[in-house]
C-alpha cells in the first residue's frame, strides 16, 4: 500500500477500507488517524508516532491535501467508523479488547457490542482512566496474557498511541486509536446528522454546536488550507 508524505507526516492511502483493513491485520499495525491539524501542527514527537505506524486520512484537511499530490481516489476514512466495520467484518473470527472512556460509558459500549454482534469475542475491557503506573502495568500485562486480535483504545493523541505502542512492545497485534468514539458510539455525543458528513461539512457542523470548544482550533489550521490552494504542503 502506497504511502505520501504530507508536511513531512507519512499517510496511507488506501484504495479502500477494506484495503486498509486487511493491510494492517496482516502487517499487525497501530492504526492513527490523520487530519489538518495534525499535519500542519505536527511536532517532533507527533510526527514520529504516525510515521512509524499506520497513518490514514481521516479528516477532509488530509484528504484534500492527498488529492493535490494526485492521489484521486483517496476516500476519507472516519476513526468513528473504522472501528465498526474492522467489528463487522471480524466479530465472528477476531478477539476484541477495548480501552477507554468512563467507566459507564465503557460499559454501555461493551454491552451494545455484545447485543448488535451477539458472536463477538470480548476478552476484556476497562476505563480510560489509568490513575498510577501500576494500573498502566496491570494493562499491559492483562493484553499480554489475553492476546486479542485487535484492540482499540479511546483516550486522544497521543496519549493513546504511547499507550498502544507500549501494549504493541508486548503484544503485536491491530491497534487503533479512537479518541472519543465510544461516546459517539453510545449516544452520549452527537455525531452530525448524514447530509453534512456527506458533504464533508462535519467539522461545520462540530465548531457550530460547541464553538467554545472548538473556534480556536480551528483559527490554528487556516493557515494550512491557505497552503493547501497554493500546493505549498
């Protein structure tokens, strides 16, 4: 599967996601989604983390940014959903191992899992709040010793792929990061409703339903499609 480096931060791109999905089940990979902010703010340690794994495009920003280096038929592919057709098409063969969250909302998503795919193989699950060493320890250890297939960890960058990366050390395996897709996943966050995720207008959307949360961060990439009309990524 051919890569591209965008601001010096290597991203996949697959010719579709079941492409990407059986990539990296054979290759065993760290799954990090990769979008405007993290290409144009990327620093040392972050660029590091996505190009020694497996960096796709789930934001427009990446997306566009592909297509202006030729790459036409690349397709966004949103961590949200990735993680549910990697369940859809596996749950019957894989093992699963989910990581973070609440404790309820951990919960809840454990549960609505084993009622929409009823044959899942759940080998364990726990919150995202690792309070001391010793938790993060217990873990690892825990991954170690169960093997899942594939394991998924909610908990935002990179947190999330310095603690895959640590449960990789011990046991490799499929890895992706889902920041907060759990509560996406259980109703507890709205996602935007379809015509605007169809129409690539869902971070329009996200910014007009939490501008306080989100304005800022989006003034900090401007700058980056400013660059990207003048194909100066």
């Amino acid at each position: 599967m051919i890569s591209q480096l965008l601001n010096g931060v290597k991203t996949y791109v697959p010719k579709s996601r079941k492409e990407l999905m059986e990539y990296v089940l054979e290759h065993k990979s760290i799954l990090v989604a990769v979008n405007a902010e993290k290409i144009y703010h990327a620093t040392e340690q972050t660029r590091s983390i996505i190009n020694r794994n497996v960096g796709y495009a789930d934001g427009v920003g990446a997306v566009w940014a592909l297509k202006r280096k030729g790459h036409k038929n690349v397709a966004k592919i949103p961590g949200c959903e990735l993680w549910l057709n990697l369940i859809e098409n596996y749950h019957t063969t894989k093992s699963f191992y989910l990581v973070g969250g609440k404790e309820e909302i951990i919960n809840k998503t454990v549960s609505r899992l084993k009622s929409e795919f009823p044959e899942i193989k759940i080998v364990g699950h726990r919150n995202g709040y690792l309070k001391n060493q010793t938790e993060r320890q217990e873990l690892i250890d825990d991954i170690s010793v169960k093997k899942p297939d594939i394991v998924f960890v909610a908990m935002g960058s990179p947190k999330q792929e310095l603690l895959m990366e640590e449960m990789y050390r011990v046991h490799p395996a499929v890895y992706q990061g889902l920041g907060g897709s759990f509560d996406v996943y259980t109703g507890n966050v709205k996602r935007a409703p379809e015509w605007w995720i169809k129409n690539n207008l869902e971070g329009i959307y996200r910014t007009l339903n939490e501008p306080k949360k989100r304005v800022m961060g989006d003034i900090r990439v401007m700058p980056y499609f400013f660059r990207l009309i003048l194909n100066r990524l």
